[in-house]
C-alpha cells in the first residue's frame, strides 16, 4: 500500500509539471520588458551590446571609443594617384589580391575610385598580381 501511495504522489518521468517560481502569465511576459535570456542563455553584464544603449562599458570603466578613420591621400594632399607607384597601391590589396574596401581603409569614395582605377591599370601591365600571391 505504501508503494501505491508514493506513485500517485509522485509524476510520471515523462510528464511536464509547470513550476510555479518559473510559470508567469502571457501578459506578464509582454510587460517584463526585454528578455534576460535567448536561445543560447542569460547574456553576460559587461559584454558590448548587452544593454538598452547598445554597448556595455569596458573594463576599468571606460566606453569603447573608435576612432574615425580619414583619407590618406586628403591628409598627405596627394592628388594624383599613379598607377606606378606599386609600392602606395600594394598597400591597399589584400593578400588575395582583392582591392580593400573604403570601411576598411578610410579612403574617401573620390579617392577609393581612383586608387581602384590605378590597381587595375598596373594589374593589366603586371606591376601588381590579379590573385593571391
């Protein structure tokens, strides 16, 4: 008998039992605000984004700051890009062989189309390599 009384009293292996500390009303999930967890867990508190400004402070209390990336050739005043100058357009391909994008570089657009025009010129002469190297 006191076998019987322990299987009524227990649930089953299999079955879903709602605990009530984690059970909340549909309502009550809208209004909490943002989720606290995802599909892969809690988020970490000092990890950039984490917050409702977008990004977290960093260590030692400071904001991450990136700086603004400026045209070399509008600082230095260069105006003519040559397609010669393998050593100035070497350093904007990649390793590939790619031409590097502005984002990366800094390069204003004006400038970006002109140094991609060199690039080409002194790929067609063999001055620069079309693949990797």
């Amino acid at each position: 008998m006191a076998d019987e009384s322990i299987k009524t009293a227990a649930p089953e292996a299999g079955a879903a039992t709602p605990d009530a500390s984690t059970a909340r009303p549909e309502s009550a999930a809208r209004e909490s605000g943002p989720r606290e967890g995802g599909p892969r867990g809690p988020r970490p508190a000092g990890r950039p984004g984490a917050g409702p400004g977008g990004s977290g402070p960093r260590e030692g209390g400071r904001k991450f700051f990136r700086r603004k990336k400026v045209c070399k050739f509008c600082v230095e005043k260069i105006d003519g890009i040559n397609y010669k100058d393998v050593r100035l357009l070497s350093g904007f391909v990649s390793e590939a062989g790619k031409i590097v994008p502005r984002r990366l570089t800094g390069v204003c657009t004006p400038h970006q189309r002109r140094l991609a025009d060199a690039i080409k010129q002194a790929r067609n002469i063999a001055l620069l390599p079309f693949g990797g190297r």
